[in-house]
C-alpha cells in the first residue's frame, strides 16, 4: 500500500515537472537540444571512430550542404580535408567534459568556502569574503591568461583556473544562504541537541543551499564554455591535436575568406549551447520559485 | 555614509595588494627571461650579464623588496621590449580602453534601460517575448565568433569596413558594437525583472489611482525605482567588459591595455604586466566605488544614513 501511494506521488511530480516543461516551449526545446549535445560527448567520439584524424585531401576545404559525399561530410571538410563534424564531436566531447569539471569543481570549493564563511562569519567569515572580492575585482580572462602563461596550458590546469576565477559567485551565493539559514529553529534545536558544527553545516544546512546553487551553475556552464573557448582562441587553452569549439574557431580564423565553414560553424554550436542553458535556467529560477511557479502550471487552466 | 565610503575603499585597497603580491610571484615563475631576449646562441657570460643587469639573480623576496621600494618612488619598472619606463607605456594605452569601454557602456545601459523598460511593460507580451529571446541569444554569443563572422561580412563581403586599426568612425564601429553585445543582453534582463517589480508596487498603482500620466508614471515613478539595481549590475560589467575589451582589441588590433598585457606576458615583460594589472586593478575599483557613491545618492535609504 504504501509502496503505491510513493509510486503515484513520485509520477505525480514528474508529471508536473513534464507539465511545466511543455508550458515554455523554449525550455523544451533546450532540454532536448543539451540532452543531444551531452548524448553526443558521451557516445559521439565511439561512434564515429576514427574519422575524426581521417585526412582525405581530395576533399580539402570541402563545401559545406553537399550530398555528393558522405554525411559525415555534410558540413564540410577542413584544410586537411577531415570531416568537420567527426571534429566537432570530438570537441564537444572535450568542451563539455572541460566545462563540466570546472562548474563542479568551482561549485564545490566555492559552495564550502560560502558555507563556512557564513557559518562562522567573523574574522575568518570576513577573511574568505575578501578572497572572493580579489578574485572577483580583476578581469577574469586576464588573469587566466596570466596563470596559464605561467604553468602548462594543459588540461588540468585549464580546468583549475576556470574553476577558480568563477569561484567568488558559489561562495557569495552559499554565505548570503547560510546567513538567513542559520537563524532558523531547526539549527538551533540541532545546536541545543549538541551536534557538532560539521553535521550541522552538511547535514542541516548544506542540503537547503543546493536548489540555489545548482541554479547558478546551470548558467555558469555557459559561461564556463564561453571562458574556455576565449582562451583557446587566444592560444592559452587547449592545445592542438586536442580540439575543442574556441579551438576551432581560432584554428578557422586563418582561412576565413578561404572556407568560412571552418570557424563559423563551432562557433554557432557554442552560441546555441549557451542560449540554450541561459533558457533553461531561466525556467529553473520560475520553477524553483514558489511565487512565480503558477506561471507554468496554471496555463491550461486559465479559462476554467 | 563617510564610513560605509571609507570601509569599501580600505577594502578595495586591500584586494589590490593581494593581487598584486599574488601577480609579482606568479610572474618570477615563467621562466628565464633571457631566453627570450638573447639570441639562442649568445655565450654564458652574456646570459650572466644580462641576469645580473636586470637583478634575475637575487632570491625572489630581494626582488620583491626591491620592487616595493622602487614603488613608494613611483616608479614602476622598466619595460625590457621597448626600453621605456613601464607606467608610460601602460598609461599611452589606458584612455585608448577607457574610450572603447566609456561608449560601449553608455550605449549598452540606455539600450538595456530603454528595450527592458519596453519588455517589462507588458510582461509576457509579444515583444517582451521577443527580446527575451534575442536578448539570451545577445548575452550567449562568444564575442571572438562574432567579432570575426562580422569581419568576414562587413570587412572582406561587403567591403563597408576596414578589417582593423584604429581611426576615424569607421574603424569604431564593429569594435563597439561587439563590446556592446554580452552586456547589452545581460542588463535587458536585469532591467526588466526590477521593471516588473516596480511597476507592480504600490506607490505605482497610487501614482496612477492620483491620475498621474502614463509617461511619468513610468519615467519618474518606476523607472528611478527600478535603475537601482541595475546600477548594482552595471558594475560588476565594469570587470567583463575589460574581458571583452582583451578580446577585441586583439582581434582589431587596437593598442589598448588589454592587448598590451596579452604581448606583455607573451614576451615576459614582467615589469608592464605588473603595471597594467596594478593600473587596471585601480580603474576598476574606482568605477567600483564610483558606482557605490552613485547608489548611495540614488537611494534615500542609504542617503540618509
């Protein structure tokens, strides 16, 4: 019995969910469009196998929307005569994995730092929050020019100064939580039962900031995206034979009036994904918020 | 209100020494800049020489000291690329990207004020729907794609403008309209939600009750209501557009700071880097703390305490 009452309840939500999603047709759209694009990291690169080195220099600088060929050349083919959509899986399979550990790694480092500068504000509390000021004062892109320069460009290191130059916003976020969470009953009464401060701080209070941050890192993925492609454009990010979007583009830049496929088409494809995650959060924010949630549910019903 | 003042600027003070000490150490670990500047060839004596010339050699923390003491004189290091005085160097491409951030700014905000009061004036309405989408699609665009898809139009197409340089109006006009884009989209929506709040406030639906014009509802009443946060917004662009700045005027060409700080660490010129994060890291907070003095007349809550 019970075990039917948690099944309904559980379809119940995700109709609701569903219901809310059909109302913003644009939400929709995106969900589906990044369901794709993630389908395409995941699996894309087994897929195409090894057509992404593949040099055919017959079809050198090959036209893009022709069906004389193979589809795998369909949007053409690069000075090298490789399939550019073998290229663009592989780099999205690269983009999206360096976008995604950075947002988790800055949502972590980030979320903690907040958590416990709220918790214990003070001295150390004030300490963290001008970290966060530092950080935050000094052109993002510039400053992981400069980091990169220093060390390798490599991979991991990308990703640490990506996750480290969006950091400021996951800790002003979780603190500005923590601080209105903290006065609360439930954390009094878990204080006056004598638990400690780290159960109170991930048991009680951590869980309540999650909704917010994930909000936030929805929308910085596309920012994320958008850092790492700046910087590979500019020659500090990943480096050749890797591949990713921002890559690309500056790759293509050099044959612009030649083939104008090679730059402009990753260069849309990152423009679509952040579009598309911008979509989505904005319909996370309405859902997520009780006051504005009616928007979505009620549209059926209007006339009634 | 003096000590509200007081306290952020002894903050911002604070964040540029950190940032400052964080770039001086981080830049001593690039390398030997005399691989750089000698001819592969050049014999061990010349390289030592050429160390001992520059102060290479001392432990990091001379170097630093000496550093500190050249700076309460004002002095601010020697360019090893061009041989000149670095803060003049930094200080010829300052106004260069102050005037390309000024322009790309003011146009931006009065878009943003004018397209999102529009948008927020009837929510949900067709071109509030419409600039929801462009506006997205205005703050999601990669500024480096669009800058060279534009080139590649208007530059080697069409032939309406040249592909970079400085100069005359022409020269101006993509460089700014790219600037203009990210923030432009990302204040539409700013100033659209504080739109919306404000014009379904109160002291609105009594502007209007008293009989009130429709235009000074909205100019007077709302819109000096709904500016505040977007002030508040406007400032933390200050840091992106300097972001974007370093992208087109590397693309353009334009000898501004942001493309003299990317050559300047191409070529480990650690004295201009030092200067133009310092110079830059100063400009920034003052808007900064221009934007909060701004805020504080804005809002009698502040104003008046």
């Amino acid at each position: 019995m019970e075990l039917i009452i948690q099944k309904n309840y559980f379809f119940n939500k995700l109709k609701k969910i569903l219901s809310m999603f059909l109302n913003d047709k644009l939400a929709l759209i995106s969900i589906i469009f990044l369901s794709f694009m993630v389908f395409l990291a995941l699996f894309g690169p087994s897929l195409i196998n090894d057509s992404f080195t593949k040099m055919n220099l017959r079809l050198r600088n090959l036209e893009p929307f022709s069906f004389d060929h193979h589809f795998m050349y369909f949007f053409g083919a690069d000075a090298l005569g490789r399939s550019m959509i073998a290229r663009l899986i592989i780099a999205t399979q690269n983009t999206m994995f360096i976008a995604a550990s950075a947002v988790v790694l800055s949502m972590t480092l980030g979320g903690m730092l907040g958590l416990v500068s709220g918790y214990f504000g003070g001295k150390t509390g004030n300490l963290i929050m001008r970290i966060a000021d530092i950080i935050m004062s000094f052109p993002s892109l510039l400053l992981a020019v400069i980091v990169l320069y220093m060390f390798d460009p490599g991979l991991l290191n990308l990703v640490l100064v990506l996750a480290f130059t969006r950091m400021p916003i996951y800790m002003r976020t979780a603190r500005a939580e923590v601080l209105e969470i903290r006065e609360r009953l439930f954390v009094s009464a878990a204080i006056s039962m004598g638990a400690s401060n780290t159960r109170i701080i991930f048991k009680h209070i951590a869980p309540l900031t999650i909704p917010t941050l994930i909000t936030i890192a929805t929308l910085d993925f596309a920012f994320v995206m958008l850092g790492e492609s700046a910087l590979s454009f500019l020659g500090v990010g990943i480096q050749p034979p890797e591949v990713t979007w921002g890559l690309m583009v500056a790759q293509g830049r050099n044959y612009l009036q030649l083939a104008w496929w090679l730059a402009f088409f990753p260069g849309l494809i990152i423009m679509l994904v952040a579009l598309s995650l911008n979509l989505l959060s904005s319909w996370l924010r309405i859902v997520l918020d009780p006051r504005q949630r009616w928007r979505l549910q009620n549209i059926g019903d209007k006339n009634e | 209100m003096s000590k509200y003042l007081s306290k952020r600027i002894l903050s911002s003070l604070l964040a540029i020494a950190g940032l400052f000490v964080m770039v001086f150490f981080l830049a001593r670990l690039t390398g030997d800049p005399g691989h750089l500047y000698l001819p592969i060839d050049a014999p061990v004596e010349v390289r030592k020489e050429f160390s001992e010339k520059h102060g290479f050699n001392d432990p990091i923390y001379i170097q630093f000291g000496r550093f500190l003491e050249d700076l309460s004189e004002g002095n601010l290091g020697y360019s090893l690329r061009k041989e000149r005085p670095a803060i003049d160097i930094v200080l010829e491409a300052i106004p260069v990207t102050l005037s390309l951030a000024a322009v790309a700014m003011t146009i931006a905000l009065f878009g943003a004020i004018l397209i999102g009061s529009l948008a927020a004036y009837k929510p949900n309405g067709l071109f509030d729907r419409i600039s929801r989408v462009v506006s997205l699609t205005a703050a999601s665009a990669p500024d480096f794609w669009v800058a060279i898809t534009a080139i590649l139009i208007f530059s080697v197409s069409l032939r309406w403008l040249p592909t970079s340089g400085i100069g005359g109006f022409p020269y101006w006009i993509m460089p700014i309209a790219i600037l203009v884009i990210r923030p432009l989209g990302l204040l539409v929506q700013v100033v659209r939600g504080s739109m919306i709040t404000a014009l379904s406030s109160d002291f609105v639906k009594t502007a209007r009750a008293k009989g009130v014009k429709e235009n000074k509802v909205i100019f007077k009443h709302a819109l000096r209501n709904g500016l505040l946060p977007v002030i508040t917004v406007a400032g933390d662009q200050a840091a992106a557009i300097a972001n974007g700045a370093v992208i087109v005027e590397t693309i353009f060409g334009w000898p501004g700071i942001g493309k003299l700080m990317i050559d300047s660490i191409m070529q480990r010129d650690f004295a201009v880097v030092q200067a133009s994060i310092l110079i830059t890291a100063i400009v920034i907070l003052s808007i900064n703390i221009i934007i909060d003095i701004a805020y504080a007349i804005l809002d009698p809550r502040i104003r008046h305490k």
